[in-house]
C-alpha cells in the first residue's frame, strides 16, 4: 500500500494494520463476486 508511516505514533501497529485492511479488502471483494452469482443464479433458474 501506498501509506506512508514514517511519522506515525510509535504505539501504533502498523503492519497489522495493514493486514487487517487487506483482510477486509480481499473479503469484501469475495463477497461482492458471491452476492452478484448468487443473484445471477436467482435470476436464471427462479425466473
């Protein structure tokens, strides 16, 4: 990522931050991908 931590506060946890936010990146790019199949099959086989 692009953020730059240098000048941050000495108690913060930045690599885990940054874990964490690409965590919540990548499962909320699965769920968008899961919800628009889902949606895609409800839309075939319902209709």
């Amino acid at each position: 990522m692009g953020v730059n931590t240098a000048g941050g506060h000495p108690a913060m946890d930045y690599a885990e931050h940054n874990r964490t936010y690409a965590n919540f990146i990548g499962w909320t790019k699965f769920a968008i991908v899961f919800l628009v199949l889902l949606l895609a099959g409800m839309a075939f086989f319902l209709v």
